[in-house]
C-alpha cells in the first residue's frame, strides 16, 4: 500500500480517531473506505485534465525525469 499525507482539522482528527476506535478500525481503513465510495473518473477526465494543465502553463516531464528529480530534491534539501 502507498502511504497518504493529509493536513486535516485537528478536531476533526479527534472525532475520527474516537470513530476509529469505537469501531475497532483503523483510520487509514476509514480513509480508504471514504476514497473507495468517489465515483470513478470518466475515461477521458485524464486527457482533459492535461490539456488544461498544458493550456494553463504547467510543463510536462521531459524523457530524463530521475535528473528533475535529482533537481527538486537538491533545491528542497539542500
């Protein structure tokens, strides 16, 4: 499994632990079954949503995405 980062409410954090717990589940199945119940994308909300990214200046990755990587993380860490 991948794992998620979510900046959340801390009384809602509270509320949901308490959920959690009272259910003996865990948060991240709670959050799973919530992300489970979104309806699915049309097929072509990817391609739409590129477009208008391209169309709104974001740059696509270029063939060599380890050295943007390299990049991001120098200009982050270093």
């Amino acid at each position: 499994m991948a794992k998620l980062t979510l900046n959340v409410d801390p009384d809602v954090i509270h509320a949901a632990k308490a959920y959690a717990q009272a259910h003996q589940v865990s948060l991240s199945h709670l959050v799973m079954q919530f992300l489970r119940t979104l309806p699915a994308p049309a097929p072509d909300f990817w391609t739409q949503l590129h477009e208008t990214l391209v169309q709104e200046g974001f740059q696509e990755l270029g063939d060599d995405t380890e050295a943007l990587r390299r990049r991001h993380v120098q200009r982050k860490y270093l």
